[in-house]
C-alpha cells in the first residue's frame, strides 16, 4: 500500500515536470521575435560609414515614439535600434541624421537628414534596412 502511494507520487511529479518544461520550451518559440538592423554604405568611397547617427520611431495613434537611437560601427553597421523592446506590427520610421556625418568630415550634402518608413507586418521576421548614400542621393532595399 504505501510502496503504491510513493510509486504515484513519482509519477506524477515526473509527469508535471514533463508539462513544465513543453510549456516552457513553446513559450519560448512563441516570444521569438524579430529584429531591426541597419547598414550605412557609401557610394561615394565603397567603404562602410561609421559614425552615422540614427533614430527608430514607431507608428502610434498618429504619433511617432521614440523607440531607441544608435550609431552605426566600424562596418557600418546598427544593431541596437529595439533598445529591448519588442519588435512590433506596426509602421516605423528610420532617421539618420546625414548632415552631421559630412559636415564632421568637412563636406557638404544636399540632405540634411535621410528618413526610411517602413511597414512590419509580420514581427517573427527580420527588418534589415541598409542605407546606401552620398551627398547628392540615396537608396535603400529590404533586407533580412
Ligand atoms: C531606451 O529606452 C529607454 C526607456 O524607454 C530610454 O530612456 C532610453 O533613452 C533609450 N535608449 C536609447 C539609446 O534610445
Ligand atoms: C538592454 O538590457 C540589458 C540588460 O538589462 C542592458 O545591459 C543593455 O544596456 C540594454 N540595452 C539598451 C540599448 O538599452
Ligand atoms: C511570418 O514569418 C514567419 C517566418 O518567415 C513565417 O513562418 C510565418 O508563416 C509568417 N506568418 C504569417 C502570418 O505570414
């Protein structure tokens, strides 16, 4: 009789850990969120552009929040623009602030800030949005 209780009870704590961690692991594939990126490139030298200033704003209501700021590297490249919130489905809007970038290396540039919107409509995916510039214009291509 209480061999039998001891060998239920092992069983169903070994049962409720087994839910415990299936739980756990879905969860964990459900909160996979996506990521926004960006990649300054120069068009003018083939080289990458450090030191560009950008902002992430996101759509809300009609208003633009503010969601973090970032400063591409070395490589040009900007990472950090979620500041540890969650990608969401909404529309954003990236804003480099070009003119600072020339006007520190002593040049000059018909646009004094360069503005991306783009729409997230699925937010499990990727946002890789590039900017390839010089002073006198600009493209941009969805990236993953
Ligand atoms: C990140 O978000 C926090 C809180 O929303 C804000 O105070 C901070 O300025 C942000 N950081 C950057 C680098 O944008
Ligand atoms: C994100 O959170 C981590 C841990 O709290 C912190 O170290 C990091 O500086 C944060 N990043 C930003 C961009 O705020
Ligand atoms: C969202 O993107 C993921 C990854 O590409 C894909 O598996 C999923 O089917 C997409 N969801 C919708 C509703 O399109």
């Amino acid at each position: 009789m209480y061999k039998k209780v001891i060998c239920t009870l092992v069983l169903s704590l070994c049962l409720f850990k087994a839910v415990l961690t299936t739980e756990r692991g879905s969860l964990k594939r459900f909160r996979q969120n996506g990521h926004i990126s960006s990649h300054v490139l120069n068009l003018a030298t083939g080289k990458p552009s450090p030191n560009v200033e950008a902002a992430l704003y996101i759509k809300r209501n009609n208003d633009w929040v503010l969601v973090g700021r970032d400063i591409s590297n070395q490589d040009g490249r900007m990472n950090n623009f979620l500041n540890n919130s969650t990608l969401e489905e909404a529309t954003y809007k990236l804003v480099f602030e070009t003119e600072n970038y020339y006007r520190s290396q002593n040049l000059e540039t018909f646009y004094p800030q360069v503005l991306i919107y783009f729409k997230v409509e699925n937010n499990t995916q990727n946002f890789h949005v590039p900017l390839v510039m010089n002073q006198y214009g600009y493209s941009t291509y969805r990236g993953s």
